[in-house]
C-alpha cells in the first residue's frame, strides 16, 4: 500500500503547481517586481507563522501533532529578523496582514484548537515547502535584489538548525506515515492540504492585486506607482507607510 507521506504529495501535486505557477511569484521571481513585494510578502509570512507557531506551542503534548512540533523549524525569529532589515526597527507598526492571510492565519489557529490532524496538514504544507521550494525561492531573491547569501531579508529560508534537509524530510515524510487513524482520518489531512494551498493561493492573488504589473502599449510591463508605494529599491530601508495590526496568531 502507498505511505501516507507519498499519497499525500501525490494528491496534492496539482495544487502544488497551481501555487508554484502563481501570478504573483512569478513576477516576484522574474524580477519583474521590487523588493518591496518580497518585503510585503514575507510581512504575510510573519502572520502565518505566528498562527503555525503559536498553535504548535499549543499542541506540543498532542499525540497526533505534537510529534510535528520541532523547534529547529520554527521561523519567528527569523522572519522579524528579516523584517527589521527589509522594513526597518519599526517594522511592527506599519505591519499588516491583508484579508486572505488574516483567513489563512486564522484557519491554521482554528485547526490547531479543535483539529490537530488539519493542523498537521498546515504544517506540511509550509515548512516542507520551506525546505523543497523555499529554497529555490532564497536564492533567486539574492540574485534579485542583492541579499548577503543566507543573510538578512532571506533568513527565513535557512534553517540553520537542519543541517541535512533531505534527512529531516525523510524523518518527516516517517511522522506522517505514523500519524495514527484510519483512511477516512488521511482523507481528512489531504483535504485540509489542498485548502491549505488554496489558501496560500488566494494570499498570492491578493498579493498579486496589490503589486499589479501593467501592460504598456509595446507590449512591455511596468509597476505602477500608487498611493502608499515606493518606488522599485534595491535599498532595504525604513517603514513602509500605512496602517496595521501588528499581532499575528
Ligand atoms: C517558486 C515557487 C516554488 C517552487 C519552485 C517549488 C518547488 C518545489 C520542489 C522542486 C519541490 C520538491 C523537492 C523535493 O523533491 O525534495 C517542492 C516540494 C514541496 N513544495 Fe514547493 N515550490 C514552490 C512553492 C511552494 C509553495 C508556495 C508551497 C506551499 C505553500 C510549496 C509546498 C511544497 C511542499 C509541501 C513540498 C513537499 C512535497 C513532499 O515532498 O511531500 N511549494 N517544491
């Protein structure tokens, strides 16, 4: 019989696409975005990794998910880190989750209070792309806009404490072939993965709406300039103009 690990990846495969194929990332990683999306996109991060870490605090004691819960996976430290360099020291009061993180964050919350196995699902479907994809992600963005290698903007994606990520996903994909529960539990966690993308997905598209490109009459792109947004810099600095709730989870 098929592991839950492999069933679950290859159940997912085609939300993985769609996620991997978004609008959003694509400009972003084209390099036809600035920095300033890179750095409003890990301020979405930082609110859903509040949710994702502070469920996991949470449910260190659970049988189902508690074997999930590894502290050399946790990014919180990383992404304010990160946020410091990309918006400067006041970050925390100009930060603001839009409306689909704020629902992403707010599911994840959700399943780590009532669900622990859909918590699972959320956790996989973050930190093993973290650690697959992220890392793809890493080093085009220190391509893109200058980033020391591994360093500030693009800790997020280092996990200093997985020395060996290929082993960790191995030890991983065996938690999730212990999950205990029967077939109707494992359809339960490949549904929440798939709304999980769904979730990052639609996070994407209004990430998309708020860094639109536009298309010129030569058929070129261009980012237009609007109310609250600097220009394309590749200067990380300062606080972002706006409003925000600086709370995640
Ligand atoms: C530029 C965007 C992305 C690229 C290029 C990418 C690429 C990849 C690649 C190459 C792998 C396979 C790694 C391996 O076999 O070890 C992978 C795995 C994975 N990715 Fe992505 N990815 C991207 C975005 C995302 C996003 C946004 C998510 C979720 C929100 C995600 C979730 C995952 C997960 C959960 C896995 C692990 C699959 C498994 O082994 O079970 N990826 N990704």
């Amino acid at each position: 019989m098929e592991s839950f690990s492999t069933l679950l990846r290859t159940a997912s495969r085609e939300q993985h696409e769609e996620v991997r194929g978004s609008t959003f990332i694509g400009d972003l990683l084209g390099r036809k975005l600035g920095i300033d999306a890179f750095a409003r996109y890990t301020e979405q991060l930082w609110f859903v990794y509040g949710a994702l870490e502070s469920g996991a605090r949470r449910l260190v004691a659970d049988p189902v998910a508690g074997p999930f819960v590894r502290p050399e996976l946790f990014r919180m430290a990383a992404l304010e880190r990160d946020l410091e360099y990309l918006r400067g020291p006041g970050w925390r009061r100009t930060v603001s989750a839009l409306p689909a993180t704020l629902e992403y964050a707010e599911r994840i919350t959700a399943c780590a209070r009532s669900r622990p196995a859909d918590y699972v699902a959320h956790h996989y479907t973050r930190y093993l792309g973290d650690l697959s994809g992220g890392q793809i992600i890493r080093d085009t963005a220190e391509r893109n806009w200058g980033f020391a290698k591994k360093g500030d903007g693009v800790r997020f994606y280092v996990f200093e404490e997985i020395p060996n990520p290929a082993a960790f996903k191995r030890t991983y994909a065996e938690l999730l072939d212990a999950v205990p529960g029967g077939e109707l539990e494992r359809q339960r966690i490949v549904a929440e993965c798939k709304r999980a993308y769904g979730l990052n997905n639609a996070m994407f598209e209004a990430l998309g709406e708020e860094f639109p490109l536009t298309a010129t009459r030569s058929g070129q792109v261009s980012v237009p300039d609007g109310p609250g947004r600097r220009p394309r810099s590749i200067r990380p600095a300062g606080a972002r103009s706006g409003s925000g709730s600086p709370s995640p989870g």
